[in-house]
C-alpha cells in the first residue's frame, strides 16, 4: 500500500485487520517502517504492507522513507496506490501513481487505486475523484508509456475510518491471491515486534501530544525489556527540545505514559526517559543503527 503521507494507509490496514497493527495520528510520516498486517480467513492468508508516505524528502531520513515505501512494491501481488477523495489531486497523488504504474507494468502485480475518506467527500465528490483519478492515470501513462498497466487499473473507493467499502476491498484482494503456503501462523496478526511495537505506542501519543512542533525530530525505541518493567527512551535531536517532550513538571510525559500503558496489558511498568542524539535525522550511522 503506498500513497502520499495522511491519506490513511495505516487507518485501512488496521481497519482490514480488524485490529491495531501500525500507529496513526494526523502527523506526516508517522509510519516510518513497512509494517506488515497479517488477515487470514478459511483458506487464504493476506500480507498488507503498510509503508511511509511518499514524499518531497529533505532529510536523510526522509529519502531513506521514500526508499522503503518503493522497495515494499517488489515481489508483491497487488499494488495499492491510494488516494484523498477530499482534494485536488497533487504532485503526491502523482508521484502516488507513477509509481503504481511502474510497478506494476503490463504483467506484473494487480494495481489498485483505492480512493479514501470516501465518507467526507460524500457520494458526489467520491464519483468525482473516480474519474479525475482516471483521467490522472491516463495522463501520466501517457507521459510514460505506460498504458497496458494504464488499463490493468482497478478503481476502489473507501472509508477507512467509517469501514465502508473495506470488505468488499478485501474480498477482491482475496481473489487474486495465487496458491502457496502461508507465510505466518494463523493466529498471527502483524510481523512487528513487540519492543518495536511498544516503542511506536509511546512516538504515536508523543506525536498526538507534539502536534506539528517536534514529531520528526522524535525516534522512540526500547532500551530495556524485562516484564513487566519496560523503559523506553525517547531521543530528540537537541537539548532545547527535551524540554518540550517533556512537558512543564513532566505533564507531556506522564499523559503519555498513562495513555500508552491504557493499551498495554495490566501490571506493566513503564519508564519514559528523554535523551539527545544530535542531527540524528541526517546521520547515516544513527539511521542504520536505528533501523531505518
């Protein structure tokens, strides 16, 4: 699944899940990993790929994002490009789709182009946004000589948020899985770890709680584990910023930890600790070491 950032990729995966797989808030580039969801039903095992938003990139990280987002579309069997029903469609939704015609050729992975928050625009600005996503696709195959993938395109609209066109989305994605083993247990939801997971719980509130002031300076990851105590450390890139996550008499910090610990099983410790890693975001060593 690709698509520009906040057009609500993480929201479907978990609404297709039918449970929370990837953190979401209303910050670009929260999602900063392929996070795979797991559905499987009867006979058929699905892996959705829930990746970083396409984006102009302007940090290290930023490119190492976009590099995830389109290495996640090799060797898959169908192609999810998505777009916002609400607005115009943009330089993001373009490169959106570019990528989704590439990627999938004349003979290649199924491509979808599913139209999201089908909800807000409503029944009329949802046809609307079909067609203009047509004509936009026309366009740019014509720009690339990409027709025969041009034509290949399948058209979904969707609210994730309110569930509305989910099943009938992942009943036709059910339809083209071709036979094989299933990759994971049945009973498995995500690939994600679960010191991974609790890390991205506590960056999701702290990006809720920033809003557009910090987030992207903000890497969170487990530094200890031992159950039911958990510390987690939080690095901003200055030491002016620590007071920010911080928060006057520690505030931030403890509204997070209450709310992250709401999701977490009874009994567990949870320890928050704020430290610096200066220009992480443009270091190529930090990124390694932190995963990306």
């Amino acid at each position: 699944m690709i698509g520009r950032p906040n057009v609500g990729k993480s929201t479907l995966v978990n609404a297709i899940i039918g449970e929370k797989v990837s953190i979401t808030s209303g910050t670009p580039n929260t999602t900063r990993h392929a996070i795979r969801g797991i559905l499987t039903r009867e006979d058929v095992q699905m892996v959705f790929i829930d990746t970083p938003g396409l984006h102009r990139a302007t940090s290290t990280l930023g490119h190492r994002l976009n590099s995830t987002a389109r290495s996640s579309v090799s060797g898959v069997d169908v192609v999810m490009g998505m777009i916002d029903a609400t607005g115009a469609i943009g330089p993001g939704d373009k490169m959106t789709i570019s990528n989704l015609l590439q990627a999938c050729g004349e003979h290649g992975a199924v491509p979808l182009l599913i139209v999201n928050k089908a909800d807000r625009a409503g029944r009329e600005g949802t046809a609307a946004q079909l067609l203009a996503a047509a004509d936009a696709v026309n366009e740019i195959a014509a720009e690339m000589n990409a027709q025969g993938a041009a034509a290949r395109v399948e058209y979904i609209p969707t609210s994730a948020t309110k569930n509305h066109n989910v099943d009938h989305l992942v009943d036709f994605v059910d339809k083209l899985m071709p036979e094989g083993p299933w990759f994971f247990p049945e009973d498995e939801v995500t690939d994600v770890p679960e010191a991974m997971y609790i890390a991205e719980l506590v960056r999701e509130q702290l990006f809720r709680a920033m809003r557009q002031e910090l987030p992207h300076s903000i890497h969170c990851r487990v530094s200890e584990y031992e159950w039911p105590h958990i510390t987690v450390e939080i690095l901003v890139e200055r030491e002016s910023q620590k007071g920010m996550v911080i928060g006057a008499g520690g505030r931030n910090l403890k509204d997070v930890g209450i709310k992250v610990r709401q999701q977490m099983p009874s009994g567990v410790f949870l320890e928050l600790i704020v430290k610096v890693e200066p220009k992480w975001q443009s270091r190529e060593d930090v990124l390694d070491r932190f995963g990306y």
